[in-house]
C-alpha cells in the first residue's frame, strides 16, 4: 500500500470496481501541515545521546583530531617519552594549551550525555567516558603546575586525554552514522491531515485552518479530499478510503449518520460532516500518542553495552576511592593521590566505547548490500531471541496489486466481453482500469472502441461498442436496480458487464501472493520462528492467503490499536518481529521488539520501523536475522575483550596484590589498553553477512 495525497482528484471514468483500489497515497507527503495543536516529538538517538547533532559531532571529531595530533609528538605517553617525542622549551605548556582547547570542543558532548544519564539515575558509558575525561585533563594541570612552577616532577596525561577524547568521539560519530535518520512518524501522520477545512458557517461556506476546528462544527469535504478530523456523516453518499485504519483497498460506503475519521480519505461524493473529535483525542491524534509511546519505551532500552559501562563507572569509583583511603595512611596522600588517578586512567573505556560502533557500522553496511537498512541498532539485540514474526497481509505478503482472479462469460466468448471490458477502461487510468486492460493484452483479447463513454457515480462505467450500449459496474448497481445475476463466490472487487439489462459476463479481481512468501514463511519455521497473520482485511480473505503460504495463527479485521494489544500478547511469551508496510502498522512496527517496514509501503511505516526492507524480497528478512545475530555474538566478544582489560587492570592499578609485591606498571597498562582497542576493532572487521 502507498500513502494518498490530499485533495486528490478521483479519474472522470472510474467506477466503484475501481474504487475498491488503495488510492496512490504517495504524494500524500507533499503536504506541509501546521498541526500545532497535536503532539509533537523529536526523538534522540539514545539515552546520553539524545540531543547531538550529527554535523555538529563530526565538526567537534576533526577539530580533535587535529588538536590531537601535536599533542602525541610533544607530551610523554605515560611518563615515558616515546621515541618520536619531540621535548623543546615550553612543550608541556604548549601540551596544556592543546589540551585545554580539546577539553573545551572534544568533552561537551559526554558532559551533555551524562548529565541526561545522571538525570534518568542510570550512569552508564557517558559517565565513565566523563569521569575519564575530567580525571585525566585536571590531573594533568595539575601536574604541570606541580612539575613547572614548584618543580615537584608528577606524571601528567595529556597524552591519555587526547587520544580517549579522540576515540570517544570517533566511536559515538560511527554509532550515530549507523543509525539512519528516517523521520518522524508522527510528522508523517500529520501530513495526511489537510491545511484547511471548508466549514460551513450559516449558508456559506468558509475555509479556515483545522488548527481551529472545534467540536460541533460542520465541514464540508469534497470529492478527493482527506477529512479533517473525526465525525459523523449529516448529508451526502459517498465512498470512503479507510486504508489508513485499516491497511486494505476495499472502499466503504458512507451515508447519513455514518462516521469518517480524519485523515481518511473521501471517493466519488461530496459530505457535510458534524466534526465530533479533533485535534489529540481524534483518531490520528490517538494514533500520534500511540507511536510516541511506543517509540519512547524502545529508545529507552538499556543496552548491553551500556550495563557494563555503567558497572564498570562504579567499579573503577569504588576502587578508586578504596586506593585513596587506604594507601593515604600508609604511602601518604601524594602517593594514594597518584594510584587512585592511575585507576581512573586505567578505567577510561578506549576499546569499550569502540567495541558495539565498530560492529553496529559493519553490521549495518553489510545489511545495506543485502537490501536492508538498518535505523535503530537497539533493537538488533532482539534477533536472538525471535519466536513469533508478525505481519500483515495487504503489501506485505501479497502484491498489494490487483489482477485478475477469474472471468466468467455468461454469454458470448471470453476473449469478446474482455475486449469489451477492456474498451470501456481505455480512458481510465485508475490500476483496477489498468490491470483488466493489462490481462486482456496477455490474453491476447481483439481490440474494440468504445464511444460515449461515461462515468457512473459510485458505480461503474458505461459505453457504447459496435452499436450496443454496455455498463461495467458493481453488484450495488445490480441490486438497487433489480437486475438478477448470479455473485460470484469470491472475496476480491467483482464486476459485472450488463447489455440490454442483461449480465454477459462477470470478472473478479484481486491481491495476489508474492512469489517470495512461501519461502519467507518456510524459512521462518526453520528457524524456529512462529508466523502469525495480523490484518485488518476480513476472515475470509485472511484465511485464504494464510492458508496458501501455511500460516495456522490468523487474525483478522484487526484495528491499529488492537494490532498493539497482539503485539504484547505475544511478548508474554518471547520477543516479536513485526513486519508491514501501512499506516495501520505503524504502531506495531513501533512498539515491536524489531521491526521491518516494506520499502514499498507508506512513509509513516518506514518511520515507525526499525529497518527498512529495500528489495522488496521477504527472504532478505531470514539474511538480516542470521546477520543480527552474528553481529550481536561480536559485540558480546567486543564487550568482553574491552571490559576484560578492566577488569584486569584495575584491581592491579589500586594495589590488590601489592602485599606480594605485583603492581601494575602505568607503561604496561597502557600497552595493554592499546592491544585491546586494537583487536576490538579487527574483531568488528570479521563480521560477515
């Protein structure tokens, strides 16, 4: 299914067998919407980095890296000047100087993260990266001014804050550029909403912006044209699109005291609507808190990375703290000074903060080439423990395209009443139009002319072909003007060809199943992962694909909210995959475990979703599965070669095993640290797809 633009101009020879078609909700997005009385939100990537900009973060790395580099070639690397050390007059404060710009660009944005971390209780990667920052720049003023003005020799390490500032920030720009910015749902939710509403003030009619609209007002909506807000019906026939709640084509009549939604969008007639709810108690704006919920309660997830970083933030305090207080009475306070700073050093998280990026971007640039775009690497955790994939039907399992089903000729042959068919679409573009032109050129039917072609509102066509009058239109049109005819028995949009009030013939047309889904359903069951139909179409229709793909879990004629309520039945029992390509998806693409949006479907799923499946090919999905969970098998190895030096080093740093004379040696510590940053980075660079 795509999105619908508004104020849509409905084909001049459309009849309703063509209006049982989704409309072409793409350029929906072109609409710009003032919805200034709705929620609004902007999400942030994750917790302590909610609130970076991207462009702002490369901007802080270059600067560091090139404050960095001088500072590598003019200050000692652990006290020990390496051997392309260059020592001059005044290096140390030409070191302090480059240090004191970087501490000012370089730190900002872990200050910004763990502030909100502190704020949420949960100190995690951004306090541990902080506290390094902060231990290893003051400490190293500290002993400039010791070393330079009272000459008291004390190590500095200008050389360690340069290179974990320079680190932190490449890590966190790769983490942000593996996240795909794809939009705000909710921003897409409002565009389906129009500008401006005819509302109807006495016998006049005056448009006004719907930021204004109010309960009791009555609006007037044309022919193509998206209603306002929700109501009910006070004067009019019409035929409504509800796709938008429902995810299906079929369209619905609409009467007197029948009710619309905003958003939806109005077919052949024109309504006056008694406005009942807007603004954030209409459909879409429940639909808005709905998203919103769900998104926030998963950018919220804790991480595995972030639970070690947090305890190793305590850890490192405590051992800290510990070395202090007890080394002080015994080495004095200069010497427990020094080992407690030594400890923090230690703790700074270089291979930790670049152990999940380093995967995250490989992950994501192998799925790319696989077809899949990756937005929201939180939920990529979820793949190892999948059990049930629900979807929907409409675009996801099936074409979301007409085609004919079935042609039955009561009289005449049936290449004949197909040429017939097929001549009175000729002038209309709608895809119902188009797909029986386009089966009756497979069929290799004659081609026929039709004159005085005309448009029968709400009902079908009519034409003139080799001097006999023909009508192509629905079962309504049959039943309100007492025709007999036989229905067909089939769940897709039926039309019937009427000559002399007689049915000649009858053709049905529906969704088929894309060639890739029995595969994908196969493949989900070798994997031990249960598939569950979830759609808003009716029983039948549900029953007849989940039937044909071996789908046993249906649910049908289900409503967005209920689809949520599905979601978190099944959570009860273990993690779910949602997958679907509609408006109506969109909150259970969102509240899902992870979540798959068809590339072809509407924007608003494709920003609700957390990847994007590109190729349209639903076996890329069971690729994307194995993938995540390799991926998430190396940043648990990740985790544990940046945390093991930690949890090492630590200990030895504050003097655990001094009493049999093991202290860790600050150089070797250092060594230490680099190969671990090292085989994090090339331990990333083994994943494949």
């Amino acid at each position: 299914m795509t999105e619908k633009k508004n104020n849509h101009t409905m084909s001049q020879m459309t009849h309703e067998h063509h209006m049982d078609h989704d409309l072409n909700m793409s350029m929906m997005a072109d609409s710009e919407i003032d919805m200034s009385a709705m929620p609004m939100h902007h999400h942030g990537a994750d917790m302590g980095m909610a609130g970076m900009d991207m462009n702002d973060m490369k901007r802080r790395f270059w600067i560091s890296l090139i404050l960095m580099i001088p500072i590598l070639f003019i200050s000692p690397f652990m006290g020990v000047n390496l051997p392309f050390t260059v020592v001059f007059p005044g290096n140390a404060w030409v070191s302090a100087l480059l240090a004191a710009m970087l501490y000012v660009i370089g730190s900002q944005p872990f200050w910004v993260g763990a502030r909100q971390e502190l704020q949420a209780k949960k100190p995690a990667m951004m306090n541990l990266i902080t506290m390094g920052l902060n231990v290893t720049f003051w400490y190293s003023i500290y002993a400039l001014i010791a070393t330079q003005v009272f000459h008291h020799h004390v190590m500095d390490f200008f050389w360690e804050f340069a290179t974990l500032t320079v680190i932190m920030l490449l890590g966190h720009r790769i983490e942000m550029s593996a996240t795909m910015k794809a939009g705000d749902a909710t921003a897409k939710l409002r565009e389906l909403l129009p500008q401006i509403a005819h509302v109807k003030h006495g016998d006049h009619i005056m448009d006004m912006p719907i930021t204004t609209l109010k309960s009791d007002m009555v609006v007037r909506v044309l022919a193509g044209e998206s209603f306002p807000a929700d109501g009910i019906v006070i004067n009019g026939n019409s035929q409504v699109d509800e796709s938008l709640m429902t995810g299906e084509s079929q369209l619905i009549d609409k009467s007197t005291d029948a009710t619309v939604y905003g958003g939806t969008i109005n077919g052949n007639g024109t309504l006056e609507v008694k406005l009942t709810t807007v603004g954030a108690q209409s459909f879409i704006g429940q639909l808005q808190q709905t998203l919103l919920t769900s998104q926030d309660k998963k950018s919220q997830v804790e991480t595995l990375a972030d639970r070690v970083a947090s305890w190793l933030f305590w850890v490192a305090l405590v051992f800290a703290l510990g070395a202090l207080i007890i080394w002080t009475p015994l080495r004095g306070f200069g010497f427990a000074t020094n080992i407690a700073v030594t400890v923090l050093v230690i703790a700074c998280p270089h291979a930790l903060g670049l152990a999940v990026p380093l995967v995250i971007s490989r992950t994501k640039a192998i799925a790319a080439a696989q077809g899949i775009l990756i937005k929201n690497r939180k939920a990529l955790s979820s793949a190892n423990q999948l059990q049930y994939a629900l979807m929907d039907k409409t675009g996801t399992l099936t074409t979301g395209q007409f085609t004919v089903q079935q042609l039955v000729a009561y009289q005449d042959d049936q290449s004949h009443v197909l040429a017939i068919m097929s001549a009175l679409d000729q002038q209309s573009t709608h895809p119902l139009a188009q797909s029986i032109i386009s089966y009756a050129q497979s069929q290799g039917a004659p081609t026929l002319s039709a004159q005085h072609v005309e448009n029968i509102a709400g009902y079908g066509v009519s034409g003139m072909i080799e001097d006999n009058h023909y009508l192509l239109v629905s079962a309504r049109y049959l039943t309100e003007h007492h025709i007999d005819f036989e229905p067909l028995n089939t769940d897709g949009s039926v039309s019937y060809l009427l000559n002399h009030d007689k049915v000649i013939a009858a053709i049905a047309q529906g969704d088929s199943v894309k060639e890739s889904a029995r595969q994908f359903i196969d493949d989900l069951h070798a994997q031990h992962i249960i598939p569950v139909l979830v759609t808003g179409d009716n029983e039948k229709s549900a029953k007849r694909v989940a039937h044909e793909l071996g789908i046993e879990a249906i649910h049908a004629g289900v409503s967005p909210q209920e689809k949520i309520a599905l979601v978190a039945e099944y959570q009860k029992c273990g993690a779910v995959m949602m997958i679907g390509d509609g408006i109506n998806d969109a909150p259970a693409l969102a509240h899902a475990d992870l979540s798959v949006a068809i590339g072809a479907g509407t924007q608003v799923a494709q920003a609700s979703a957390d990847t994007v499946l590109i190729t349209n090919h639903l076996p890329k999905i069971i690729e994307f599965i194995r993938l995540a969970k390799h991926g998430n098998t190396k940043q648990v190895q990740n985790l544990w070669w940046g945390a093991g030096y930690n949890i090492i080093t630590i200990p030895l740093a504050a003097g655990a095993l001094s009493f049999i004379g093991l202290m860790l040696n600050p150089m070797i510590g250092a060594i230490v640290m680099s190969f671990s940053t090292i085989v994090v980075a090339l331990n990333a660079l083994t994943l494949k797809g």
